[in-house]
C-alpha cells in the first residue's frame, strides 16, 4: 500500500500595502459627482455606519462647487444619499466653493468646512450642515449654510491662484467640534502681501459667531511678529486645542494650544 502525505497549503495571506480587493473593484473606487467636469477629494471620514463620506471641490462648467460624497462600505455609491450619492453646492449663490474637510456630528449630522471664495483673489471661510440623508439643516446658519466674517474683514484670506483647488497653500478649512458641540475652524489672513496671521474661531451650534470665546470669537495665531499660517485643528481628549501650522521663510513648523475658552 502507497504511503501518502497530505500537506495543508497555508491560507493565503495580505500583504503590508495590498489594496483591499474587498473595497469596490479590486480596492479602488472613483467618486463620482453628477455632472462635474473634474473633481479632487480632500478629506475623508467614516461614519457609525462604516459608510464613507468625501470632502471634495467639484469642478462645474460655470466654476468650482464644494461637494460631499457618501459611499457604502463597499465602496459603492449610496444612491440615498443626495443628488444619486452626493451634495454638490455653493455657500452662497453665483460664487466658487471648495469643501476641506467633512465632520461627522455626535446627532449624525455632517458639518462640511470650506471655502466660499468672495473674488477671484479672496477667500473666506464656510460651513454647510447636512442631515444624514443629505438635505440642509435649515436652522443652522442661512438655511443650512453659514459664511464667516469677522470685524475688519479677519477672516479673508488669499486665494492660492497658482496651485490647482484643494492644495494645500495659504487656503486653510479646517474644523473640529468641541464637547458641548461648539464648532472650531481655521482660516489665514494677510493684512499685506508679506504680513499673515493664522485665525481659530468658535462658532455656536447655530453657526453664529461665539463671542465668549476670548472674548471675541476669535484667536490671532501669531509667533514672535513672524509671518504665521495655520493649517490643522485638533481637540484633546482633555478640552485643550491645539493648533498646527508654520512660520516664516522658509517655513518652519508651528503648534500652538490653548485652553478650551480660547486662552
């Protein structure tokens, strides 16, 4: 009688840096917003439900929109969502957005930070709140929309003309939300061509402006009288803020904290 041996082939296992072919075809997926002319995914977040959500500007044949996107964990569209799987829109009427980043709220709400561009050289910072299927939070801002403008226009920044939407430069749309659901995000001023602050403002929950927040709403980010710019935001677990940005020419790294009232 023969001897036989049976050997057990080992299952075959991912390797460090595979895409997951479990994700869409074969671990890639192209989002898509209806009637775009090109579009630049900026930030992304998952939400409770393992659903992906898209932070992009959406290039239009009259100009750029912001747009938010949600897929199903599988990386397909979920055509309940929106407009057939996305938002697209602008903060305010007849005027070039961008969207940044993109928040998931503890109520299941989705807070889109951006910019609204005021002129083809300016900028100002903006947020448009989402229920979960993707219509406006009627009460918060202007019908779900919101445009920050602080006094002495603060809160205007340069638009970078020289790069392609949504790289990183002097643009900055950060946002976070703090425990009590007040909202923080960031923008740049210039006041000259060589004289930039970097801004952390605090909104209410309604999207207003939150004066008791130093005082004023607002927090100038400026090291040493040096040219400064502020591009993330994160709370600590602890309520602390901390800002991350850079100095100078040539640049240099930047972190700045303060407390939760804005000191």
């Amino acid at each position: 009688m023969p001897h036989q041996t049976a050997f057990a082939l080992p299952a075959s296992r991912a390797i460090a840096g595979d895409l997951d072919k479990s994700f869409a075809a074969s671990g890639k997926t192209q989002v898509y917003f209806a009637g775009s002319t090109s579009s630049i995914a900026n930030s992304v977040e998952i939400d409770p439900n393992g659903r992906v959500l898209v932070a992009a500007t959406v290039g239009m044949r009259d100009g750029n929109c912001f747009g938010l996107a949600r897929l199903l964990e599988d990386g397909s569209a979920d055509l309940a969502f929106g407009s057939n799987g996305s938002v697209i829109g602008q903060f305010l009427r007849g005027h070039e957005a961008m969207a940044g980043k993109v928040h998931v709220l503890a109520n299941g709400h989705l807070l889109v930070a951006g910019l609204h561009y005021e002129n083809a050289q300016r900028t100002l910072p903006a947020l448009a709140l989402f229920d979960s299927q993707g219509h406006p939070v009627e009460h918060f801002g202007d019908n779900g929309r919101c445009v920050v403008r602080l006094p002495g226009n603060l809160s205007q920044g340069m638009r970078d003309l020289w790069l392609p939407p949504g790289v990183p430069g002097a643009e900055a749309c950060d946002v976070q939300v703090q425990a009590d659901g007040r909202i923080l995000l960031l923008a740049n001023h210039h006041f000259e061509l060589a004289d930039h602050v970097g801004l952390l403002i605090r909104l209410t929950r309604q999207g207003e402006l939150d004066t008791s927040f130093n005082g004023r709403g607002f927090v100038i980010v400026r090291h040493l009288l040096m040219n400064s710019w502020v591009r993330s935001l994160m709370v600590q677990r602890d309520g602390r803020i901390m800002v991350g940005g850079s100095i100078n020419f040539p640049e240099e790294g930047l972190l700045a904290r303060y407390l939760p009232d804005g000191r």
